[in-house]
C-alpha cells in the first residue's frame, strides 16, 4: 500500500513539473507552439483528474476537470468540450449531486446535436437514464434509456444496443414489471451471444436468476445464476460472482 501511495505522489509530482513546462512555453511568441502547449496542459489537467479520481479526490478531481475545460473552451475544441461536460458530470455523480450531473450531461447532449455525434449523444441519454433512476425518477429514466436505444439502432451498434436493452429490463424490473424486465433482458443476452461477449452473458444470466427468483421460478432461477455464475468465474467478474451467489443462496 505504501508503494501504491509513493508511486501516486510521485506522478503527481510529475503531473505538477509537466504543468509548469507547458505554461512556459505558453509565453513563447509562436503561436504554433503556443496552442501545442495549451493542448499539452489540458491532457494534463485530464491526467491528474484520472490520478484523483482514482483515489477517491473527488474535488481535487473536479478541480482539475474544470482547469482543463476552460482551456478546451478557449480554443473551441466542441468534442472536447461536450467529453469534458461527460467527465464532470461523473464527478459530480460520485458526490452525489445528481441535479449539477443531470445538467452536464444535458449540456453534452446540446453540444453532440451541435456537431452531430450520435455516439456521444446515445451515450449522454443512457447516463442521464442512470441518473433519473437514481433519483427514483423512473418513468423519466425510461424514456432516456429509450433514446440511447433508438440512437443505438441507428447506429446498428450491437454492444450500445444490447447495453440499452440490459439498461430497460433492469429498470423495467425496479418498477415492478417483470415480464417485460425478461423479455428486455433476453433480447440482451441475445445480442452478446452473438457478438461472443462474456461479460455481457455473465450479466444477462445473474439479473434473469433474480427475474425468475422474484417470480419463485426455482429452476429457471437457479439455471441461469448457475450459467452466470460459471461466466463470471472465468473471466473474473466479481460484481456477477456476488451477486449470482446472494441470489443462489436465496
């Protein structure tokens, strides 16, 4: 742990030298290599917010999320700007200050319409989808995991369409409508079947187990945590090891 904890003090320290360069070549009279350094001092700025948040300093974190954003918004860098929004706004999440997350990410989703990243903005609806069902919003947080899936379709990507469908049936599930919480959460399972995703399957497999546990399908139940189980011990998941035992023990 000590080692861990001098390795991270001493990147931080590099982190603080690599800052103090990159402003000084911000003095030079090129503008050419004034913008290569504005560019330099926003990754690092992105460097010790990663370092951070990683151990928890989630102000520091912010901070310098922040500090980064500013640069990004001087030089009118918008995919920047629009990741930097994503960025705070899962900052801000860990806080738990749901209401500053929802309005980062609402404020990607602007800048994506504005330069038409469809990537970016079925990712943004799929976070603001999490955060609304964090809230207990969950009427709200269905209608934005179904734009992500709408974009998804449209896109004809099979990992962001099968993540939707996983995203809706959980929920479908929270406000009590286990049958379509099944049928959403097959379609996933489907899909990463498919594409060969084991971490997908491993998924899929442990919420059908609590679907069917919830409905005292024993069999079903036990069959599908057992398959989940087994896939989670491969790859080694262990967020599906816990809980594909919690429900087997169930």
């Amino acid at each position: 742990e000590s080692k861990m904890k001098g390795e991270y003090i001493n990147t931080i320290d590099y982190e603080e030298n690599s800052i103090k360069r990159e402003k000084a070549y911000m003095k030079d009279k090129d503008e050419a290599m004034v913008n290569s350094a504005k560019k330099g001092l926003a990754q690092t700025y992105i460097n010790r917010r990663i370092l951070y948040k990683n151990q928890g300093e989630y102000v520091n974190a912010l901070n310098n999320q922040l500090s980064s954003l500013a640069i990004w918004e001087e030089l009118n860098a918008k995919d920047k700007i629009a990741l930097s929004y994503v960025n705070i706004s899962i900052i801000y999440k860990y806080l738990e200050d749901y209401e500053k997350a929802l309005d980062y990410q609402l404020k990607s989703v602007e800048l994506r319409q504005e330069t038409g990243n469809l990537e970016g903005q079925a990712s943004a609806y799929s976070n603001i989808g999490t955060l609304l069902k964090l809230r207990g919003e969950l009427d709200s947080a269905l209608i934005y995991y179904k734009k992500s899936l709408n974009l998804e379709l449209k896109k004809g990507n099979p990992l962001g369409i099968s993540a939707s469908y996983h995203n809706i049936g959980n929920l479908y599930f929270d406000m009590g409508d286990v049958a379509k919480a099944i049928d959403f959460q097959k379609k996933s399972l489907s899909i990463d079947q498919t594409t060969g995703s084991k971490k997908g399957m491993a998924s899929s497999y442990v919420n059908l187990g609590e679907y069917y546990l919830e409905l005292k399908q024993y069999s079903r139940a036990t069959n599908n945590l057992n398959k989940g189980l087994e896939l989670a011990v491969e790859i080694g998941s262990l967020k599906e090891q816990k809980y594909a035992r919690k429900w087997l023990h169930e």
